[in-house]
C-alpha cells in the first residue's frame, strides 16, 4: 500500500489512514495463524492447501510461514496479486471476467483432492474475487458461455448474491462440489469475506459449503433482468444438471467454515484510528446494498444534516460504510462502484466547506481497474469546473475514474492482498467558532 502523501490535508490524511488501518486489519499474516490446526492431530494424514481468491496466495504464504510440517497445495489468484510460497503453487488468473487459466486452475484443484482419505485435512483459503477465479463450467458448457453471463450480469445492476446464484448453478466446482470432491476427507475453510451479510455462500459461490438455492432461484434472476441466456445455459437450468450440492448432503459431513476477516472488522480497525485522532466515529452498517449513486445520495444527506443540524451525530465526526453496491452502466466511461458513488455524494454535497469523503475498495481495484476509488474534498467541484470537466456529465457517462484522476484525487493501492469489500467515510468537521 502506498503512504499518505506528507502533503495532504489533515482530512485528507486521516480518511486515508483510516482506509490503511481497514486494509490492514485484514491482512492474511494477522488473521490466518490462530486458525491453523495442531499439526500432530493429523497423525497419519496429509494437509493438502487449495484456495481461491485476490487475497489466497498471500493466506497460503500465511500457512506456509506458520506451519512447519510437510504440505503441498494448489491457490488461485488474480493477476498481480500473487505471493511467493514454496510448497503450495500459486496460479494467477483473471478477474472479474473469468479466463482459461481460472478454468485450467480449477480443473487441477479438482485433480488435486481425489483419492484422499479420512486422515487427510483439506484446508481450504477463500476470499473475495473466487467466482471469477474458479470458472469451471459443468459439462455441455464452454467457458466462453460463463464469460457471456458473467458480463451479463456485471452490466445489469445484478446483486453480488444474485451474480453468485447464477454461477453456483453454472459450475462444477462452486455450491459445495469441490467440498464433496474431498470427501471423505476433513475440510476445514478459512475465509475472507468481502459480500454483504458474510454468507459463507457468497463468497466464491460457496466452493465448500452447502447451497440452499436452487436452479429456479438462479432462472428467476436471469428472468429479473432480462438476460438473454444462451440456449445451453437455459437448458442446464431448465433441467436440473447444475443443481448444486445441498444442506444435509453427507459429503459435506467433515467440513468446517470460520470466518476470519470481514467487513465489520475492518471498519471497527478505521473507527479506532478517528478515535485516536480525537473523531467519533459512526458505522452505519458493513453490508449496504443499492446503486452506488442513489447510496451516494442517501448518506451526503445524512452528513449535510449532520453538518447543519448536529443531529443525529456531533461533529466531528465520521460515517463509516461497508457493503457493496452496484452499478447499472449507461456510459462508456471508466469507473467502479466507489467512485460512482463518491461522485454522486460529491455532487449532492454542494461544496459544503467542512465535508470530507473517500471510498475505496479494499482490494485496490475498483471496477477493472487498478484504482481502488477516490477523495473528495470541499472544493472539488470548483477544481472540476475549472478543469472543464462536468461532475453530472461525468456521473452520467459512469466516468468516476476519469474524473477523480483528473483532479489528482485517485486513491491507488497497489494490490493489497485482502478483500474485505468497499470502505466509504465522510468526514464532517466541526464547525470553526469565530472570536
């Protein structure tokens, strides 16, 4: 991660610590030790490592570093995202629109926990970025059919549930498969959640855990937003060949699932940096959901009451959100969820000379590209106009990166190897007593 420039406001550098000190609460190194089972309660059996996600190359190198025992294992990530391990390989593929090595890497997971016993341990690393990462189709469709519908729904405004559904019934890995492909040996999963709520389910689409959905709750969605399926795809839905593996199934009998990193975490780690720095801070929910811009809006309204009312809250203060919303493209321009929904809030801040806001995705990118959002200060739309830019324009043409870039204002990361979903603060300072 980057270090706050030394030149940056004293707003803008705490909401940028902040956002550090949310990242960090999530880091594999701090999060997997305390989970890792005692060696010698294997005995005889093996541990064998698998795992999908933006942050499972680095849990894999957290297990390597803490477990001084024979393993070997396989994790995906995406590209860019990989960490160097010796025992366990890591394969990098493509996110958010899957790609052959997602699929060749799955297929070799799958190979991977055949033939394995009762005395093996399965341990598996799942973090946000899984679905994409695992894309291997049930037999009768190509990946090229879960690309299609993988864009379908990244368009349409689709809930990351809803996304999820649709894949589980896609997939030969996801929905619990690879869990009852380990069988009869022990699971035991670690994840990182970045999906509203922290249902084991949504994240990766439940790879090990038991789907309580079902091919119709996947059809209602493709009939929700109108998406126009491939007749392969309508068929397997149709006909029940990508049902998913259920509650109660005894293949999924030896797995366990803990939750090691979530959304709420992190946000409890950002309230504790404006506490020190003498802030209070507010968190509004981790698992906020809707169009980013409509979000955007909700909450300005919420600090300009703040700022001019001192109700509900006291200045200063800051309001802090998790969650994930979505984003219905209209425009062609470049952007993400958190920066749609910083320019929205932006715009309908009307410059209030005390407000204060950044968001971000705590993977470091924020739609497809490597920006993980943005800052806003109460002179931003001033710079904008000055610049020629429209902020509404720019909103319209779904344009967040393209704006904030061009006032300087981009937040970038670098991959930070964790993914606890979107962080959102506004800052609301208290208001100057004149002598």
């Amino acid at each position: 991660m980057k270090i706050p420039d030394v030149s940056f406001d004293p707003q803008q550098a705490l909401l940028h610590r902040m956002f550090d000190a949310a990242i960090a609460s999530a880091q594999p190194a701090l999060c997997i030790p305390a989970h890792l089972p005692d060696p010698q309660s294997l005995g005889k059996g093996r541990l064998i490592v698998i795992g999908a996600g933006k942050a499972s190359a680095a849990m894999a190198r957290a297990v390597e570093d803490h477990w001084l025992a024979p393993l070997s294992g396989l994790v995906v990530t995406r590209y860019g995202y990989a960490v160097p391990c010796e025992r366990i390989e890591i394969i990098e593929a493509a996110h958010p629109v899957p790609d052959a090595a997602g699929e060749v890497a799955a297929q070799r997971m799958l190979q991977l926990v055949q033939g394995l016993t009762a005395d093996d341990l399965v341990l598996c690393l799942i973090s946000g970025g899984g679905s994409s990462l695992l894309p291997l189709p049930l037999p009768g469709l190509s990946l090229q059919y879960k690309q299609d519908v993988s864009h379908a729904l990244l368009k349409c405004g689709a809930t990351i549930s809803e996304m999820n559904c649709v894949r589980r019934h896609l997939s030969a890995i996801k929905g619990g498969r690879l869990a009852a492909a380990c069988h009869p040996a022990k699971v035991l999963t670690l994840l990182i959640s970045d999906v509203p709520g922290d249902d084991p389910i949504d994240i990766a689409s439940g790879p090990t855990v038991a789907d309580p959905t079902t091919r119709e709750d996947a059809l209602a969605v493709m009939r929700r937003y109108n998406i126009d399926v491939p007749p392969k795809v309508m068929a397997i839905l149709q006909s029940g060949r990508g049902e998913s593996i259920k509650p109660g199934d005894p293949c999924l009998a030896g797995t366990e699932v803990r939750m090691i990193a979530t959304p709420q975490m992190a946000l409890e780690a950002a309230a504790a940096v404006a506490r020190a720095s003498g802030v209070t801070p507010y968190i509004l929910g981790d698992a906020l959901e809707g169009e980013a811009r409509d979000v955007g809006k909700v909450l300005a309204g919420m600090a300009l009451h703040v700022a001019g009312r001192n109700k509900p809250f006291e200045a200063p203060c800051v309001l802090l959100s998790g969650g994930e919303t979505t984003v219905t493209v209209r425009g062609k321009g470049r952007g993400g969820r958190n920066v749609e929904w910083l320019l929205a809030a932006g715009i309908a801040l009307h410059s209030h000379p005390r407000i204060h806001a950044l968001a971000g995705d705590t993977d470091g990118v924020d739609g497809q590209e490597e920006i993980a959002g943005g800052y806003w200060a109460p002179d931003s739309l001033e710079r904008a106009w000055a610049l020629g830019l429209r902020p509404k324009d720019s909103l319209a043409n779904n344009d967040g990166h393209g704006f904030f870039q061009a006032l300087g204002d981009s937040v970038v990361t670098g991959p930070t190897l964790t993914n606890v979903n979107d962080f959102r603060a506004i800052l609301i300072e208290a208001p100057t007593t004149e002598k």
